[in-house]
C-alpha cells in the first residue's frame, strides 16, 4: 500500500473522532457518498462508536448488503451493537420466550448460528432441536437449513424418591435409550429425588372406560372439526394436549380440523417420534398438529379448509399400532 493510499483512507477515521458528534452525521453522508455506499441508520440513544462505525464505512464497498443477510430484517443499533428485527433477532427472540402455548416454530439458520444459541433463543435445549429434526449432532446445521423448533412430545416427570430410569421409562411406556440419550444420561446414573427428566414419547394411561366414539361432531364449539370421522379414541390427553384415534385401516384419510395455513409438512424422518405429521396454523392463533400418518398430501405454506384431505392414517415414528396423534397447541382439545 502507497503512503499516499494509506493517508486517504486514515482521513475519514481521524476526522471522526475529532469532529464533535453534532457535525458527524453529515460527514457520514458526504462520506458515503464518496464512496459510493450506504451508512446504516442508528437509533440517537445509542452510544456513538465512530472507530467502529468508520470501520464499517471503509469496508461497506466489500460487503453485500444486510438486508440479504438477515432474511429481509430491518437493521438498528441497540446498546451499541447491530442487531436484526423481524423476522429474526429481537423480535423473534421475545415472540419465542413469551410463547406459553406450545406453538411450534420454523426456524432458518443463518450464517453463524450455533444449535445452543437457537436453543436458548426459543427456551428449549438443544436436544429438543436435535430430537425434533433429526440431526444426529450440533454441528450438523448449517446456514439455509429449516428447524421446528417444538416442545418434545412426552412428558415431564419430577423424580420421586425411590425411582430409577428403569421405572420411570416404564411407568410412561416409553424408550430407555430414547429418554436416556434426550436427558444427556447413562444407565449407570442415579437419578435424584427432585430432579426434573423428560419423557420423549411417553404416554399417561388412561382409564379404558374413557375411550368414546369419535364418529362426528364439530369439537363442542370450538370450531374444531374430528380430524379423522369414524374413528374411535383410543387414548386420552397425553404427550402435548394430544389423543389418539384409532380402529381404521392405514391409510383412511386424515382431513383438516379446521381452515388454515400448513406450516409443517413431514413426509418422512422419524422427527420426535412424530413420524410423518403436519401441522396447521389457525386464524386464532391455534395450531393442530396430525402425527404418524402414512401419508403426507399436503405443502408447507399450503392454505386448507376444514375437512380438506391432509393425509392418511399410519404407523410411523415412534407408534404401537395404526392410530392418528392428534393435538391442540394454544387451545382446548374438544375430543
């Protein structure tokens, strides 16, 4: 690099930081200009960092620009330091840790993103990311790739005085290696009185006499329609807000409870013990979710009417017999 060179590009920096900040926006413009770039918009109750901010400037002709980055996300500063809103970043972050209905989520990873900053940003672990999208380890995202983030079907269970894995696995019927793999243990660990565990896949049983037709009716007034006519209910509530319904060939079909946008579409993968599901996001805010199916019909992003064919009836995933998991997240299961 000449000296003369190394001169001119030192001048916006030097000046920066001796100009009063009241005069420096306008050298920001005229600078821009110059150099044929945009200077990036900060909020006036942010600190002002010019070494940083000239940094910037000196480079903006090397880089593409934000928005590109962050998926059509507005760029602001806040304490200081660049920050995304929209569709990902600050908004994203609080829509996630204020969700207390069991909303399932669909996630892009973008550059620089690790598994346990995604985890954190929705309030769950990193294994119920791994579990969810069938990732056999962290490193295996990459930037591009779409999560469902979603709280794992099972249950949670406080251990009790007494308890081992062994008899906790098979108070929910669930898997020993599946629940020691999701809870990070062995099967040589003690477990401790108090202690928290989830129960990927596990089942509450119900009493037998609580098993009802499933024939008809339009969910008590939900709105809610039977997701599969015909069927009877083979289990009540359990896993997340979901029942079972069952004593139908494979394939029967599997229609919308009611209009909406299909926001998970899998038609393959064991995906949480789901297997093949879909998931609709309602006008209310409701989602249904529809699991172990044999068949997916449907397209993320598809919109459907109540009744519409979504599927049919299956066995995949993590299921004892051909039955439909079907569950309310953010309202009352009316079945």
């Amino acid at each position: 690099m000449t000296r003369r060179r190394f001169l001119f590009e030192l001048v916006p920096v030097v000046a920066l930081i001796l100009v009063p900040v009241s005069v420096q926006a306008n050298m920001i413009a005229k600078l821009a200009e110059l150099f044929d770039t945009e200077v990036i918009a900060y909020e006036k109750e942010a600190p002002f960092d010019a070494t940083a901010l000239s940094l910037s400037l000196l480079s903006a002709t090397q880089n593409p620009v934000l928005e590109s980055a962050t998926g059509g996300a507005s760029i602001t500063y806040e304490n200081g330091v660049l920050i995304a809103t929209g569709p990902v970043g600050r908004d994203a972050m609080a829509k996630a840790q204020s969700n207390k209905t069991g909303e399932i989520s669909v996630y892009v990873v973008r550059d620089g993103d690790s598994l346990s900053q995604i985890a954190e940003m929705f309030g769950v672990t990193s294994n119920t990311i791994l579990w969810a999208n069938d990732l056999k380890s962290a490193a295996s995202i990459k930037p591009g790739d779409t999560l469902v983030i979603l709280p794992v079907a099972g249950v949670q269970h406080t251990v009790k005085s007494g308890e081992t894995i062994a008899s906790i696995v098979k108070k929910y019927s669930a898997e020993l290696d599946e629940v020691l793999a999701y809870n990070n243990l062995s099967k040589e660990d003690t477990l401790t009185a108090g202690e928290e565990i989830i129960i990927p896949g596990g089942t509450i049983s119900v009493p037998k006499s609580s098993s009802v037709s499933g024939s008809g009716g339009s969910g008590g007034g939900s709105g809610l329609a039977h997701p599969m006519p015909g069927a009877v209910r083979s289990q009540g509530i359990h896993g997340y807000n979901g029942i079972d319904f069952a004593r139908v060939p494979v394939g029967t079909t599997v229609r919308a409870s009611a209009d909406g946008k299909v926001t998970v579409a899998k038609a393959s993968g064991w995906n949480g013990g789901y297997g093949n599901y879909v998931v609709i996001k309602h006008a209310s805010g409701v989602q249904t979710l529809y699991a172990h199916l044999s068949s997916v019909d449907v397209v993320t992003g598809q919109v459907v009417s109540q009744g519409d064919r979504i599927g049919g009836v299956g066995n995949t995933g993590r299921s004892t017999g051909v039955h439909l998991h079907f569950e309310v997240r953010g309202g009352k299961n009316p079945f």
